[in-house]
C-alpha cells in the first residue's frame, strides 16, 4: 500500500461554470421512448410514477417537473397520451415545466390541507380518464426497488379499484444498478452533474479554509453557495468532541481546537463532503487514532480509485478497497454509490458483485469509516464520471471547458499520487484532496 504524507499544496483553482446547464428537450423525448420500450418489454400495460418534494428524481428525470410543495403522479399508459396529476400549486409549474407532451388534471387531493378542493373529481375517476381500467397489469414507481409498495396506500387502493389488479413496483427500470434507464447519464446531464458538483466541492473548500476558533456551525454555512441549484439534501455542518451522526443540520455548537467537524453540500447531481479534526500540524495526541484513521482511510480510498474503470465489476472495487482495511474500523455504508438528481441512486458496491461498471455511471466515492474504537471522524466525498472513448469524445463536442476542468482535477489528483484509469473523470475541484489538520488547511494528504 502506498505510504501517506502530509505537506503544504498549493491548491489549483479551478473556476466554476459560468450558468447553469439545461436538458434540451430532445433528451426528455428519448428518455420516454426509452421508458415505453422497457415498459412493453416488462409486460407492463401502464405506468404509474409517483413523486413529492423529497421523491421526485424519477419524474424530474423522465419530465423534468418535479412537484413543489405537493405530491403529483404521472400515468403512462400504452398507446395514450400520458397524464399528470397535481395539485393546485402545481398546476401552472407543470404546464411551464413538462417537457413530455401529457394530459394535466387537476387532483387536489395533492393540494396542502386547508386549500379548495371542489375542482377535482376522485382519484379513481381520474385515473380511469387517464386510461387505466379493468384487468390492466401496473408497474407502480415510488422512489425505491423493493418488493413491497412504497407509495401511499390510498394510491395503491385506488389503481387496485380501477384495474382488479394488485400494481407491482416497477422501481427497477429506472434504478437498477445494472440495468435501470437512470444508471447512464446521457452527456447534457452530465454536464449538469459536474456544475453541481463545481459548486458543493468550492462550497466545501471555502468552508475548510473559512474555519476558525470560535465560528458557530450556523456561520460557517455561509460559504455553501447553490445559486439557487436544487439541493439534494439538507446542508450539514456539525462541530464537537465527537459528532455521532454527520446528518444534523447546522445550530450553534462552536469550533474548538481538538474537536471534529464536518460538512455536506448536495445538490442534484453533485455532493461534497469533508470531516476531519480541527487541529493544526504540530498537534501532539499520544493515542493518535486520529492520523491512524486517516493513513488507513486514504489507503482505501487511493485503493479504490485504482480499481475503477468501464467494464470492471462493482464486487472487484469492493474486494480493492476491502483488502486495503484494517480491521480497526468498519464500512459504515457501501463503498460508494450512484448519484443522479438524487443523492444516493443505487449501490452496485458490496461483497461479490458482477455489476460491471458501465460507461456514463456518475459514482460517488462515498466511504465513510465507522471506527471501532474511539470517536474519530474523518470522510471525504467527491462525484465523478466513468467515460469511454466515445463518450469523453462527446462531452468534448459538448463542452470542452468542462473537459479542460476535468484534465485539471485529473492531474491534481496525479500529482497527489493517486493512480486513475482513462475513463475516470472527476468532477469536484477538491477531488480526492484531505484536509487531515482542519485549523491549517494549506496541508494536504498525499501518496508516496
């Protein structure tokens, strides 16, 4: 395993797109091409998505409407137009937003509590306008591949009613690990991907070097700018001598020397995430599980860079990493995962996977030690690309300042003594680069 050393770098500015990538809607009408010839080779009849303001990647991803406030569902049924139902809020950002050509139907059952809701007929009768009817096989999307339902029973009970029919999930033909349509990003979303990713990997660098005794965890959010980018999640900042759980949102505990500190910026497409202990580099700590965590942690992860690639199994990536641990910490999740408009896609990283890794993935490094023993917190976070030939070739035709951002990280991490495959394309400016001294930020972890 490579040793780890910790010395002043001088960080390379990378600059950050100028405007926020759009999805032409020649994309969109793909996508639902792609989705009725899944749907037909499923055996499906119909489709019915369902989405709310945390589970909305699936409809974002196939329409690019995601409701706001209230709940929607789209009906897609063989050989009709489909249909969406929102409610009274909804109504107008649906018929600006939509670009798949859809029936809009008002269902304000959808509505917040306390709004009219003499407009709309019942459920039932809206889902029988929009097609579905009696002995129709349904395959239900919600927001996660599981056997049960995982949407609102009232939902289920109502296309039940229509079609005598109890409605499968049908999950797994978005979000599949191996097969699901969402799994490959087309270039234009990939694109979008890496401005996300742009502004939670400088949101986070700013945090780093914006650290300094006394700052609340409040203030120091400041620095996670989405310039009005959809978040994925909730921001997280968390200082203290130990921070249990790095999901908190951001109150009014202080930086101390010695304490830990973390934080988290996602938006769609993009997450950054760094937690390390506020210290300077002439800290003296006789127990040192903290540089011990840190050594081996970066093991892992240089380990697990290497093994990417197009065409490699997620099981060999797993097996890299997991042969580079010691057994003095556990894998808190899987060792990284699918990201998408939502934060966590799918996982195709665990124990004997045959899921190769396909051109057009946007994975997550997302290894976050569990120590078995003590309360140190280290992680690090960062987003990236696996392209062939072909599709670097068209992301090159498509952006190529993005391209020369991306050559940029790549030899940073380079230099930095990580060894990467052609087909790995990062998108974070700070990608793979561990602040271990968070109160002297200009010394970096490198490999030797």
């Amino acid at each position: 395993m490579p040793r780890v050393s910790f010395a002043p770098h001088k960080l390379r500015a990378i600059e950050v797109p100028n405007g926020v990538p759009e999805i032409p809607p020649r994309v969109f009408a793909e996508r639902y091409q792609n989705l009725e010839a899944r749907r037909q080779q499923s055996g499906y009849d119909a489709l019915v998505i369902y989405a709310d303001r945390e589970h909305a990647a699936n409809l974002g991803w196939l329409t690019d409407f995601t409701p706001r406030f209230e709940e929607a569902l789209w009906v897609q049924v063989g050989g009709q137009t489909p249909t969406l139902l929102v409610g009274n809020e909804c109504f107008g950002l649906a018929r600006a937003a939509c670009k798949i050509k859809a029936r809009l139907e008002l269902y304000q059952e959808f509505s917040l509590p306390g709004q009219d809701r003499s407009l709309s007929t019942d459920l039932v009768g809206l889902l029988r306008k929009a097609g579905l009817g009696r002995g129709l096989r349904v395959g239900l999307i919600g927001w996660k591949p599981l056997q049960a339902l995982d949407v609102p029973h009232w939902i289920v009970e109502a296309v039940q009613e229509v079609t005598a029919q109890t409605p499968q999930n049908a999950a797994d033909l978005l979000m599949h690990p191996a097969s699901g349509l969402r799994v490959r990003l087309e270039p234009e979303q990939i694109r979008l991907a890496e401005y996300a990713a742009t502004l939670t990997s400088e949101g986070i660098k700013h945090w780093v070097f914006g650290l300094y005794e006394g700052q609340p965890e409040w203030e120091a959010t400041q620095h996670l700018v989405s310039y009005g980018l959809e978040l994925s999640c909730h921001p997280m900042v968390n200082f203290g001598p130990e921070i249990p759980s790095g999901l908190k949102s951001p109150r009014n505990q202080r930086v101390q020397p010695g304490f830990y500190a973390q934080a988290a910026f996602g938006l769609i497409g993009g997450l950054t995430c760094r937690a390390g202990r506020l210290v300077r580099a002439d800290y003296q700590d006789d127990a040192d599980e903290y540089l011990e965590l840190v050594v081996n942690y970066l093991q892992v992860v240089h380990a697990w860079y290497a093994a990417l690639g197009v065409g490699v199994s997620a099981g060999e990536v797993f097996a890299q990493a997991h042969q580079a641990k010691s057994n003095t910490w556990d894998l808190a999740l899987n060792p990284g995962h699918l990201i998408h408009l939502d934060e966590w896609l799918a996982s195709p990283f665990a124990p004997g996977s045959t899921v190769a890794l396909q051109s057009g993935m946007t994975i997550q490094q997302d290894i976050i030690p569990l120590p078995r023993q003590g309360r140190a917190v280290v992680n690090m976070e960062d987003g990236l690309v696996l392209a062939d030939v072909e599709l670097r070739e068209a992301l090159e035709r498509l952006d190529p300042a993005m391209m020369q951002r991306i050559r940029r990280r790549r030899q940073v991490m380079e230099q930095l003594g990580y060894q990467l495959s052609e087909d790995v394309l990062p998108l974070s400016n700070i990608q793979g680069v561990f602040f271990p001294f968070l109160l002297q930020p200009e010394y970096v972890a490198r490999f030797d």
